[in-house]
C-alpha cells in the first residue's frame, strides 16, 4: 500500500468511527465516504466487508419493526460476528435482540451488550463519538498498532474493540484504548488468528 494511500485510509478509518456513533446504525456505504479505500486496507475480503454492511442495515431494520423506538440500539458487524449495543427499557426486550434478528443471513455470532437504561442523550453520544475518534487517532499515532486493523464503537465510555488480529496486536490496540481519557471500560470483541494467518490475509490485502 503506497504511503499516500496509507493516510487517507487512516484519515477515512477515524471519520468512519465518528459518523456511525452521529447518524445511529446508518450505514457507511450510505454515506459515500471512502468504501473502496476503506476495503482495500481491510484484513476481510471484499465480499465479506460488504456483507456486513448489509447484516447491519437489514439487522437495524428488524430491531425497528420488531421494537420500534422503544429500544435505542447501534449494530455493529464485522466478518458477521454482531455486536448489540445500547439501550432497552427492560431485561425481556434485551434478551429477545438475538433472536430478533435471527432471520438476518450470514451471521456467524451475536454479542448482545444492550443494557436495561433509558435511552442516551445526545450529549451522551457526542461525547461516545469523541472517545472514538480520540481512540482512533491514538491508534494512528502508535507504532505498536495498526489502526487500520481495528474496529472501534463507544457506548456509554465503554470501547469496543474489533478486528480479525494476533493476540499481540489484540493487547496493543487494549493497551491504547484502555489509557485513553474518558474510557471507562474496554470490552475485547476481536476475532483471533495466527501469526501465520495475519501474514498471509496481509498479502491477500496487499494484492487488492
């Protein structure tokens, strides 16, 4: 990947993880900001990136017409394992999200992570969105992390972590969202390879 194309697929990775956390579960490719970029720096195949735009737009759907506005929660997928998070008025309509979107195809797992709240203020969200983007950048200025890698949601101060990484990467990327001001909480929801498998999807990457 060439150097200038390596900063603008950081630049696009940290507005990325600021415009989901503004517009709800509103998906990027809706936005037209940097798809293809995004992509190409991508450990997943392009198919699987695409169908995970997917899972979620058609899993945020199924949340709104099974539940409506009585629950307030972001989906998040990556390699179509689900990441649930938010807000529901009650432990029923928490625990029924799985199996509200059940019917959506290709997913592999759910990490249901909603909490029994009322729904967050906007000043709430505004700040989650802050935190992302204060992760993300120090992501970017480590040497020990490749941000591109990482996935990145904030709910309520508590970060997310994502990705399909090493364990070593695993630990740096923690290590930099964990001493990050205003995280409260990092929660690991990464998929782990081998140091082998890293190499070998790099080069697939490469050759995008």
């Amino acid at each position: 990947m060439s150097h200038s194309l390596r900063r603008t697929v950081l630049t696009l990775a940290l507005v990325a993880g600021v415009v989901p956390a503004l517009q709800g579960c509103f998906p990027l490719v809706a936005t037209g900001v940097g798809t293809g970029a995004l992509m190409v720096s991508d450990r997943r195949s392009s198919g699987a990136y695409v169908e995970d735009e997917a899972i979620e737009w058609k899993a945020a759907a199924q949340i709104k017409e099974k539940l409506g506005d009585h629950v307030h929660v972001n989906v998040t997928s990556y390699n179509r394992n689900v990441l649930l998070t938010g807000e529901a008025p009650n432990a029923g309509a928490r625990d029924q999200l799985p199996q509200v979107i059940a019917m959506v195809p290709n997913i592999r797992g759910v990490t249901n992570d909603v909490r029994v709240a009322g729904h967050s203020s906007l000043t709430s969200r505004s700040n989650d969105a802050l935190i992302t983007s204060k992760v993300k950048a120090r992501m970017i200025d480590s040497a020990q992390v490749q941000a591109h890698l990482i996935k990145v949601v904030t709910e309520s101060s508590t970060v997310y972590l994502m990705g399909l990484v090493t364990q070593a990467e695993a630990d740096a990327a923690t290590q930099v969202a964990r001493t990050t001001a205003g995280v409260n909480k990092v929660v690991r929801v990464f998929e782990y390879i081998s140091d082998a498998d890293a190499r070998r999807l790099d080069l697939l990457r490469n050759d995008k």
